[in-house]
C-alpha cells in the first residue's frame, strides 16, 4: 500500500457500488497476496497465484480458474449432494454417540468441531484425509490460534513459532496425500483443483500448501456458525420445539421385520424458514469480519467519492448487520424468526461477501451447519451444566476469522430423545438413499 491511504465504507449503498466494480477494486489481489502468506507459499506459486487476477482480457488466472471450480463443483447440484452425503455418513457415528446414552459435562463447541472436523474434512478430501491424524488436526487448530500472527510479525518461524510449526507440520501431512495421490479418491473439488493445480505446473509441496487455506475455508467460519446456531436453537425452549416440528417432515420412518429405518432427506435442509433464519441471524450477529479490497484505480464511486489507487478498501460487517434503518428496532437482539418472511437487501446482509466475490462454498456450509443442526434437534436434548444457559460471549481476538466463536467453554449434557434412540440412519437425495455406517 504505497501511499498508506484507507477507506472505510460503513453504507451498505456504497458497499453495493464497490460488489459492481470487482476488476478496479480487488478482492482477489487481497486474497492472493494474503493466502499466499498465510500458508507460506513459495515464491514461484505466489507469482502465478497472483497473475492476472483482475484482468479481463482473456489472460489465464490461476486463482479465478480454481475459484471458478469451487463454483461448479459445490454450486446446488448433484456433486454438492455427493459431498454433503458423504458427510454425514461420517457425521452419523458420532451422532449415534450421543443418541443412544448419556453424556455429561460435554463442551459444545469443542463437541461441534471435532464432529464437523471429522465429517467436513472426510467428505472433502477423502479416504486418505490428512486429518484423520488427531496429529494434524491439533497442529491445524494450533495454526489457526495465531494465523494473524503468520500473516503480520517478520520472521515468522521466530516470531509465531508455534503457529509456524504446526502449519508446517499440516503441509509435510498433505504433501505426503499429494505424493500418494489421495487427490483420486477426494471430493470432486479437490480432484477438479488438483487438475486447475496440474495445469499451472504448482507442485505437490505447493498444492499442500494451498490445502492448508482451503482447510480454514472449510472449518474456520463454519465451526462457530453451527455452534451459534445449536446454541441458539437449544436455548430457546420455543424455538426448539418449532426447528423439531419443522425438520420432522424431513424424515421417514419404516418398520421392516422388526428393524427400524429413519431416512433423512438431506436435499431439502435449506428450505426449512425456521431452521435456515436461526443460521442467518448467527450470521448477522456474529459474522463481524471486514471486507476488505484494494484499489486498482483511481475509481469514483458513486459519482462523488474518488478513491485513489493503491488504496485499501474496509467494509465492516457490523456497520450493515447492526444498522436500525435496516433491521429495525430489534436490530440488537437475536430474532431466531427475523429471516422467515424477511429479506435485506444484498449488501445489508455480508455474511458471505457480496457480487462476484461471494463465497463459493457458502451451500456446502449451510448444508453441514443446517444439517447437524436439525439432527441435533431431532435426536437429543442439550441442557446446561449450570442452572440456566449463559451466553460465552465474543472471542474476536482472531482477525483471520470472519464469524467469532465464543470466548468462554458452554459445558453441556446431553441426553437421548425417546423414539430417537433406535435404528438405522439413512440420507436421502431425490430418491437416492445413502446408507450411514452403524
């Protein structure tokens, strides 16, 4: 930033007329040089990740090729639905955990991540998924604690050694999958990357590298998503009973010579209004990261706002998720029932950026998140440990994080649902049925 201007854009009008100018003011330029920091690239592949990223002449790019592949493969179709089954099918042994007897003094969010890691992770990269290493994916939570420190302090290896270590530690892992070629048998993104990776000569060290982003892309912000969500589901006596009678028609149960089988149509969890409006207002109240873009030009916005070239671009989230002219009076309080009948305009609602920069796997998020979720409702109850739920508060240290987690441990117990506790899980999609692992 040579001239060390910034701008902070905190009208949602604004922040519409920078989603329509992605070539002058970039998105991507801040997510190629940014990434490539975070996971140390080399400087060959830091190059090419950075080529031709704003350029609308036809010029090859490498990061909008695998940005435009994450957009095929994880768009509403048939190959998200492959990769959401998978999922779940991974999701479901731990589920059955919980269901079949109680579990006492559990904390919630370490209880969701480790759940999500398995499941979101193994539907992702496959049989031979780095993280089924506890190894790996303690070092990748070690990693993420000090993530800003990687991409701030000089001489990172010194000066965020831990965080250093572990990230090294999680690439030599996928290096080792890459050699293996564990990217086969991977979901189709990772084979569709793979490929994009093949024809830009990146190598394997490089790839594995780039997996280490792709990984905080899956998990960072997904994670305290579904746990804000649960939490909220589970702390409102009234809105739980409403998620389990809206999520009910989802399943069908047959007895067939005494064995009972629950099938899950997981292909119609996004269109649950209760289900889907708890996510989005754990979005708006808890998604507090800032968009952030540089200047590529000298750009007038809005025919009275000149921005200069070189220039960094902030668009905080909370200055459009916490604006009354938009939300109303309520706009400080979580309103489970806000998005049921409501819906803000684009730019008022930046959980999952805006315009072309919108984040590609936002479907895939929302399946898992939507997903255990509605199974957490249907099969358990959740109750505090203490007399009564306390909220954890914000933990926004992280700056890498654009959804905040809680800052304190909610120790919970959890206690099997009577007619829950039996049979046979399957997951259905448009008259497919997938079978879970008993």
């Amino acid at each position: 930033m040579p001239n060390g201007r910034v701008y902070i854009v905190n009208s949602a009008d604004l922040a519409a007329s920078i989603q329509r100018n992605p070539l002058k003011i970039s998105f991507w330029q801040v997510e190629a040089v940014f990434s490539g920091t975070l996971v140390g690239l080399s400087s060959a592949a830091s190059k090419i990740l950075a080529a031709n990223v704003d350029s609308d002449d036809g010029h090859p790019s490498y990061l909008r090729d695998g940005v435009s592949n994450v957009h095929a493969t994880l768009r509403p179709g048939e190959q998200l639905m492959n990769t959401t089954r998978i999922a779940l099918e991974l999701l479901a042994p731990t589920l059955e955990g919980l269901a079949r007897k109680t579990t006492d003094l559990v904390d919630l969010q370490q209880w969701i991540a480790g759940a999500l890691m398995t499941s979101v992770t193994g539907s992702v990269f496959g049989p031979q998924n780095p993280y089924r290493d506890p190894g790996v994916a303690r070092s990748f939570w070690t990693f993420q604690e000090n993530a800003a420190g990687l991409l701030s302090l000089p001489f990172p290896a010194i000066t965020c050694a831990k965080s250093y270590a572990a990230r090294e530690k999680v690439s030599a892992a996928f290096v080792d999958y890459y050699n293996s070629r564990g990217c086969d048998l991977a979901s189709s993104w990772v084979q569709g990357a793979s490929k994009v990776s093949d024809g830009y000569q990146i190598s394997n060290e490089d790839k594995a590298r780039l997996d280490i982003s792709n990984s905080h892309a899956i998990l960072a912000n997904t994670l305290p998503t579904a746990f804000w969500t649960v939490y909220h589901i589970f702390t409102d006596a009234t809105v739980l009973e409403e998620v389990r009678t809206a999520v009910m028609p989802l399943v069908t149960t047959k007895t067939t010579n005494e064995v009972v089988t629950h099938q899950f149509d997981f292909g119609r969890i996004r269109d649950v209004p209760i289900l889907r409006s708890v996510m989005l207002e754990a979005l708006r109240h808890y998604a507090n990261g800032t968009g952030t873009r540089i200047l590529m030009e000298d750009t007038l916005l809005n025919g009275r706002y000149l921005l200069k070239k070189n220039s960094f671009v902030f668009m905080p989230n909370r200055s459009y998720h916490f604006d009354a002219s938009v939300w109303g009076p309520t706009v400080d309080a979580f309103d489970a029932r806000r998005f049921v009948n409501f819906k803000p305009p684009s730019a008022s609602f930046r959980a999952f950026g805006g315009g072309v920069n919108t984040c590609p796997g936002r479907f895939f998020a929302m399946n898992e998140i939507l997903a255990i979720s509605a199974l957490l409702a249907l099969r358990v109850d959740i109750k505090p440990v203490v007399e009564a739920w306390a909220h954890p508060g914000i933990d926004d240290s992280n700056m890498t994080l654009a959804v905040q987690p809680p800052k304190l441990k909610t120790l919970v117990n959890f206690s099997p649902r009577s007619g829950w506790t039996d049979g046979e899980w399957r997951f259905t999609h448009k008259g497919a049925v997938y079978s879970a692992p008993m």
